[in-house]
C-alpha cells in the first residue's frame, strides 16, 4: 500500500516540510476554505500542490495524492432548491482537480456532520489522551441539551435515567464543552454552531428517511460517475462515524451491506470504497478480512484506525474510543493482508490502480502532542506511532 498522510493546508500546526521525516510517500487534502457547493478553481487546486510539494523551505519530494474530501453539499443530499448548480460545481470541481492530475477522490454522504465524538481528549492509562465517543454523555446532549423532541423514543429508560443523572451535575462550561466537542465534526466549519443551527440542520432532513437519502446517493453518483469515468478519477466514499443513527438523522453507509446496495446500483470501477476499519469496526458485526475478500475491487483508499468498543451501550449504539493502531476490536495484521491479497490481485490482473493509498488514520495525543492543541484526531507522534506500526505489518506482509 502507499503511505499517505492527512495535511489540513497552511493552517495545519504540523509543518509540511516536517512530513518527509515522518517518512510519507503521498499527502491528502483538501481544501477546506472553499464552501461546499462551490468550484474549486485550477489557480486554488495548484496553490495547494505547490503548498505541500513546494513550501517556503524547499521541495519535500512528496505530492498531494488523494483529495479528502471533495464535499458532498447539503443541497445534494437532500435534493434541495440549487441542487443542479451544486451537480454541475461538484462536477466542474471534478474537471479541475483530473486536469491538476488528481486521481482519486474521497466524499461522505453523512447528513449534517461527518463525525462525532463527545470527547475530543479523553485520558488513556499511558497518560496520553483519545477522541471517545460515550452514549450516555451523547443522550445528555440529545435529550436536555439539544432537547430534540424524539430523542426520548430513540434511547433506552436506562440510557435515559443515566444521561438525566449526568446532565444535572454537569455544570454551565462542561454542558457547553460537550455541545462543541458534538458539533466538531467538520474541520473549522461548524465550531460555532449555536443550538438554534443544530435544530435548523436537522430540521432539513425532517422529510428524509433513509431510503430517500439512499436514493438520493444514487443519483448523485448517476450524475458524477460517468464523468469520472470519462476523466480517469476514482470516487470512494467514507462511511458513516459512527456507524448508526444519531439525532434522528438517517445512515446508509455503515455496513458491508450498505456499501453492496450502493456497488451494484452504480457499477462502476469509478465509484468505489473508502475503507475505513475505524468506522466501520464500531459495528460488531464487522468483518474486515470478508469485506475485503466480497468488495475489495472497489477499494480505492484505506483508512487504517482501530476504534474499541466500551460499555455503556443502548440497543445499536456503543461507547467507543480512538485505541491504537494495532489494538482496538479489529485485527489489523489480517486486515492487511486482506488488502496485501487485493493489490497483488489486482496486479495480476493487469489494473493501474494495483496499490493501494491508506493513510494512517487519526491517533492519540501522545507526549508533546498534548500540548500541541491541534486538530482533533490528527497528532503528529500518535500518528507517527500508528503509521510505524502499521508500517511494520504492511512490510511483513510483503505490501
């Protein structure tokens, strides 16, 4: 597999002229400034290659590679009022990033946020932090902070009686902690959002279920995918984190099963899969080696995080925390040589693609990264730490 590595642009507090000591053969960005549903420019696409292979100290010999993401806006996901002018941006956006030599193209169809967590540091017995995910602090904010009308049905009366016992300790800055810490989802876009914006983007989707937004996802891909096709990119979309309902809002991409459905409405080699074993290993029921095994020729990026599932939890939803690359509830060494198998498959059969991009996806605050206060997820030695590792494994297994 290539070893990539997630760069945020200039405002990254990690130096791209540091990444060839990380030991990195590719960078994925994006950029972020630009509103979704807007064109990105040639002029701010080649900006871009020029930050990360060119910066003020000289060249770093590593190029952006993979486009994470190219947003999918609102107004396509529900179909909404501009929704063609949105289609033709994003396929406008599409035509300058391939004539910039961009090939491959990451997106999520998730409504409203792209993750969620309701601590963005967390203490982990070595003394380093970790983005967690609690149902019982998520019920607090869904039910007395937000206080979504329907949140009360979609919880458990246990989950309810101790996300009412959490709630009334909580004091004025915890409440307002755990509401960001919720809303942080997308890098830099939405930290402000007040409770009024939340109930506003929700309400959005009060007449989406989730055979609509899947539909709507086929049509999105219907428009875009001939065109990717035509212009040699590969589109891989992110699933759902976490990989279950959350604010009433619905899911589509959170299983194997999801990611099938989607395949075989429009199959194509140009719309594929982001592999994200973080994501998708919240589901108990995740079989890495399997997914590979049924869709791997449809994997055009890989995300290699492992996530553990922790107590409490509420019929579907689980507790879940950011655990170290080779811990956590996913057996990372089979998993890599699943997709070890898949790339020499698809070597022998001739296919340009043949390697893989993964890149080494979030990672703990580790020893100076705690004082570093940079984005949430993306630390310099806890990802360092995963990508050695990871590393390691990928070298044994010959990838």
């Amino acid at each position: 597999m290539r070893q990539t590595w997630r760069w945020f642009g200039p405002a990254d507090i990690i130096e791209m002229s540091a990444l060839p000591q990380v030991g990195v053969e590719g960078v994925v960005s994006a950029l972020h400034h630009i509103a979704p549903g807007q064109v990105w420019s040639g002029e701010e696409i080649k900006l871009r290659q020029q930050q990360i292979a060119h910066p003020t100290s000289g060249a770093t010999g590593i190029n952006w590679e993979v486009v994470e993401s190219l947003p999918v806006s609102e107004t396509i996901k529900i179909k909404g009022p501009d929704y063609r002018a949105h289609i033709n941006a994003y396929r406008q956006s599409m035509r300058n990033l391939a004539a910039c030599g961009l090939e491959v193209i990451c997106y999520n169809f998730m409504p409203v946020l792209d993750w969620t967590r309701t601590d963005l540091s967390a203490k982990m017995p070595h003394g380093g932090t970790a983005m967690y995910f609690d149902v019982v602090d998520f019920a607090a904010f869904d039910l007395f902070i937000l206080q979504r009308p329907a949140a009360m049905a979609e919880f458990g009366a246990d989950t309810i009686e101790a996300a009412r016992t959490r709630f009334d300790v909580m004091n004025d800055a915890q409440k307002k902690t755990l509401q960001n810490n919720i809303v942080a989802g997308l890098p830099g876009a939405n930290d402000n959002w007040s409770l009024e914006d939340v109930r506003g983007h929700l309400a959005s989707y009060d007449a989406i279920s989730a055979q609509q937004l899947r539909a709507n996802l086929v049509d999105f891909l219907s428009e875009v995918t001939p065109l990717a096709e035509e212009l040699g990119l590969r589109l891989c979309c992110h699933p759902d984190d976490p990989p279950f309902p959350l604010l009433g809002l619905p899911r589509i991409m959170s299983n194997e099963a999801d990611y099938t459905a989607i395949c075989d409405a429009v199959d194509s080699q140009a719309s594929g899969i982001t592999f994200c074993t973080g994501s998708l290993g919240v589901d108990p029921a995740f079989d890495p080696v399997g997914f590979v095994e049924r869709l791997g020729d449809r994997i055009h990026f890989a995300h290699l995080r492992n996530t553990s599932r922790r107590a409490p939890f509420d019929n579907d939803k689980s507790s879940f925390f950011e655990d170290l690359h080779l811990n956590g509830d996913t057996d990372m060494v089979a998993t890599i040589q699943a997709l070890t198998a898949e790339e020499n498959k698809r070597k022998t059969q001739g296919r340009g693609d043949w390697q893989i991009p993964m890149r080494p996806d979030h990672g703990q605050d580790l020893l100076f990264d705690l004082q570093q206060g940079g984005q949430p997820g993306y630390p310099l030695l806890g990802r360092m730490r995963g990508l050695a590792e990871l590393r390691g494994v990928m070298a044994a297994c010959g990838s």
